[in-house]
C-alpha cells in the first residue's frame, strides 16, 4: 500500500516536471506570462502534496488492514476530487495569440 501511494506521488511530480518542462515552450503559454504559470504549477504541486501528507498520515495512524482499506479508499476519492479540479495538461492554458 505504501509503495502504492509513493509510486502515486512520483508519478504527479514527474508529470508535474514534464509539463514545467514544456510550460517554457511559446505555443503553450503566448497568452500567460511565466510568472503566472509558474504559480499555477506550483499550486498544483501544493495540492498534490497536501494529499500525499494526508494519505502518508492516514497509514501511519492505520492499526489494522480495515484502517488501510479505509485509507486507500479514501486517497481514491482525494486523487478522483483532484482530477476534477485540475484539468488535463494543457487544457487551463489559453490559445496562442496569432
């Protein structure tokens, strides 16, 4: 189980740093000045951490596999809530200005 959630927590950091990587790119950020899409990356990333805490603090606390399945159950509802608020890669960005 916690090599679930850390698995979980590479994988967000990295596609986090794939898309730092392209945030940089003209066709993807024309419209947006790099501060601004840098502070919306870096509240992504607080989101993110914020639910790894919290689910790192739940297995912690577990004493029994009821206590774990009511922590896994509960980190699928964070990552489902999380993919509602933030939109797929690229999707908040604005259309380019021709």
């Amino acid at each position: 189980m916690l090599k679930k959630i850390i698995a979980l927590g590479c994988a967000m950091v990295c596609s986090m740093s794939v898309y730092a990587g392209d945030a940089g790119e003209p066709k993807a950020d024309k419209g947006m000045k790099i501060e601004e899409v840098k502070s919306k990356i870096i509240a992504q990333m607080d989101s993110h951490i914020k639910m790894l805490n919290e689910a790192k603090s739940c297995v912690q606390k577990a004493s029994n596999h009821d206590d774990l399945k009511k922590c896994r159950a509960s980190i699928k509802d964070d990552r489902q809530e999380m993919k509602k608020e933030h939109p797929k890669r690229g999707e908040h960005m604005p259309k380019p200005i021709d």
